[in-house]
C-alpha cells in the first residue's frame, strides 16, 4: 500500500466528512480519563507535592490495571463495525453483549487484586516515605472504580462500531463535569484530601457507566439481541483480545517503567512528570480520536468488501494525523504559561517541568503517524502483528529509560527516552500499513 495523498478530491472530501463525523464527538468520550486524571491532579497539586507525587504513583497503576484491558473497546469496535458493513445488526449487538459481560467478570477480579495488594504495588515502584500513605490511599479506593472503567470501554466499543460516537460525547461531558464537583467538594469542602479526589472519580465512573449500559440495552432489545451471558462468545471475545492484551501490556509496561524511573529521581521530578504524563495522555487521546473514527470506518469498509475504500481512508487518515500533531505540538509551546499554574505552586517542580513539556510538543507530529496507523490497523483486526510490534518498541525503551538515572538525568532526559520510543513505534506500524498485509474483507476476520 502506498500512503500517498488520495488523487480525487471529492474522495478526499467525502472521507474528510466521515472521519470528522466520527472523530469530533470521540474525541470528548477518548479524553475523559486523562481529563479526570488531569482534574484530579490540579485539585490535589495544590494539597502539596507529597500528595502530588502519590497521586501520580497510583494514577499510573490504576491507569495500567484498567488499560490493559483496553482491547475490550479497540475489539470490541473492529468486530461489531465489520458485522455493519455486512448487514447484520442483530450479531453486531450481540458481540458487544459479549464483550460488556467479559468486562464486569474482568473487573471483579481486578478488584480483587487490587486491594490487598496496593501498599505493596506502591513501595515496588519506589514510591517515597511522604509519597507512599497517600498513594496507597488513592489506589485502594479508586479501585472500586475499575470494574465500571471496563464496562464502559465494552459498552463504547459497542456503540462506536455501530458509528455512534455523539453518545459517548455526551456522557463525557457529564461524567467530566460531575468528576470536577465532587473532587472539589469532598477533597477541600468535607476535607477529606487525596482521599476526597479517589471518591468523586469513581462515583463518577460508575455514574457514566450506567447510562452507557441503559443505552447498550436499549439497543439490544430494539433488534431483538440477547442480554443474558454466553459462554462461548465471552471465550472468543477473550480469545480475540490476547494479541491486543499482549500489545496493550507492552505499552503500559513502557508506562510503569517511566513512572518508576522518575520516582527514583525524587518527589519533585516525579511530581513533574505526572504533570507531564497527564498532558500527554490528553494529547494522545486527541489524536487518538481520528484512529477511533478509523476503527469505525475501516472496520465497516472491509465488512462490507471494499478493500479499496479502506485503503483511501487510511491515506487520509494518516494526513490528519501529521496535520493534528503539528497543530497539538504548537498549542502546548503556546499555552504553557496559562496551563502550568494551573498544577503547580513550587517552582522547583515547574522548573523541571518546563524543558520536557517542549519535548513532548515536539514528537506530536510522530504521534498523529502513530495513533492514526495504530487504530487503521485495529479496525482491520491486525492484533498479532501491533502485539509484536509493540513488544519490540519496549524492548527498544527499557534500556533507554534505566540509563536516565544512571547518566544523571532528569525528568526531560526520560521524555527524550519517550519519544525514542514513539518513533520505534511509526517506523512499525508505518511499514505494516504499507505492506497490505492488514487488508481482509469479510464480516468476520
């Protein structure tokens, strides 16, 4: 395949129309977690930077323990678009249905794990004598929200492969709301501190979940699909995820390695680099938006046997992607002195948080290639090759990011380390998209 520009413009129109009909409202439901991560670091940055640093300690095991299951929408997405573009609406409902059941059992055993085992989860990753109490804190009870964050990752699955990403939209927006009162009110109006934070978030969680569920059910019962668990299908839905799993687990590996790294450097540059992370986050989903839209439409051209339509929607795609990245990029450089505050109050922690926010504007064009091709490759079902693929970038990284404290380095000396690691990462999925090889029509793979 060849990812040059689309020849005819009215082609490249009509799929402008259809990537922006998708993307939009994907990007609002895409960037509520890192929004709730981002919120509740804004809340607790100004508790001090102690609370800071467990903050973010425990936001990215919470992040690693809900995201590995993220395949749970990316599948999701991909299985019930193709089922579209092939007619059947029935099945595509009833495969999502799958997927929201194998998403509560997933989540009840996460919790299970997860709360005997945070205090020792938080002392593995290095967390300091001030920074432990309240990490630990965050993590126990946030915990009790995983269970919803995976049932809403199914349920999103479900509606974006059935081309409804205006529904998460809205709920995001909700959600994000109702998160940003119930920190303020329970951190600093009951006084309740980092412990306030962890309530609001998953109290919203759960809220955004069940209006996803009433609208997932809704549907089902409109084209007669089942409710009621199937075995064989949450086997294949499980079955259909490892490779992402695989894949997923390799990028929040490359995550954890990052956040234990700048743990090591001190509280001030973990402190840093949880600001750091939580922009990056928001970026990525940004971007990530127009690979959702992708999920949707590649999966549903090649459901439908237009093996020629996928391929024009991934050129145009990828040009978004390079476009928005550069855009992204700029408006970081340009807006730092209004965001920065807005986190922080030590200075110590803003003057190393600084040099690596432009480090981070500086890779988003390589980013856009990335997340674009990422979800092109998801929605074509192409799980095996981004799990291989995903485990070489981590191999490239680890040695990458252990040398920073070695050599001295600090918070910006790790973003570098990052950005090595987004660039192994489009040199993989670039020369896939450009094989072909990703191209298999048919309702199912």
């Amino acid at each position: 395949m060849t990812l040059a520009p689309a020849r005819a413009p009215r082609t490249a129109r009509r799929h402008d129309r259809e990537i922006l009909s998708l993307a939009v409202p994907a990007f609002g439901a895409l960037v509520a977690e890192p929004l709730f991560v981002m919120a509740d670091s804004a809340i607790v940055g100004h508790l001090g930077t102690p609370e800071l640093a467990g903050l973010g300690i425990a936001a990215a095991l919470l992040t690693t323990a809900a995201g590995v299951f993220v395949f749970l929408a990316y599948a999701t997405t991909a299985a019930v678009s193709r089922r579209v573009g092939a007619g059947d609406l029935k099945g595509a409902i009833r495969q999502g249905m799958d997927g929201i059941w194998l998403a509560a059992l997933l989540g009840a055993a996460l919790v299970a794990a997860v709360l005997p085992a945070a205090p020792a989860v938080v002392e593995l990753l290095g967390a300091s004598p001030t920074a432990a109490p309240h990490a630990t804190t965050y993590l126990r009870i946030s915990a009790l929200g995983i269970p919803a964050m995976l049932i809403l990752l199914a349920a999103t699955g479900v509606l974006r492969g059935l081309q409804d990403t205006r529904t998460p939209l809205y709920v995001a927006v909700g959600g994000f709301a109702l998160n940003g009162a119930l920190n303020a009110g329970l951190v600093y109006g009951t006084g309740l501190g980092i412990a306030g934070s962890a309530w609001g978030t998953v109290i919203a969680q759960w809220a955004m979940t069940a209006v996803y569920l009433a609208v997932v059910l809704r549907g089902a019962r409109r084209h007669d699909a089942s409710l009621r668990p199937d075995a064989a299908g949450i086997r294949a839905c499980a079955r259909a995820g490892v490779p992402l799993l695989v894949r997923t687990l390799s990028l929040r590996a490359v995550l954890v390695i990052a956040t234990a790294v700048a743990a090591r450097l001190g509280d001030t540059q973990i402190a840093a680099h949880q600001i750091v992370l939580s922009l990056w986050s928001l970026l990525a989903f940004a971007l990530d938006a127009i690979a959702i839209a992708g999920q949707a439409i590649i999966g549903r051209y090649l459901g439908a046997g237009d093996a020629d339509g996928a391929r024009a929607a991934c050129r145009r795609m990828v040009q978004w992607g390079v476009v928005s990245g550069a855009v992204l990029g700029a408006l970081v450089v340009a807006a730092r002195p209004l965001f920065i505050p807005l986190f922080t109050s030590d200075g110590t922690v803003r003057d190393a948080l600084l040099p690596a926010l432009l480090v981070v504007a500086l890779s988003q064009p390589v980013a856009g290639v990335v997340f674009v091709l990422d979800g092109v490759l998801m929605g074509a079902g192409d799980g095996t090759y981004l799990a291989w693929a995903m485990v070489l970038v981590l191999a490239a990284f680890a040695p990458a990011a252990l040398l920073v404290p070695a050599l001295g380095g600090g918070v910006t000396a790790l973003w570098w380390a990052m950005t090595l690691m987004m660039t192994v990462r489009m040199v993989t999925v670039w020369l896939r998209a450009r094989s072909g090889r990703w191209i298999v029509t048919g309702a199912t793979r």
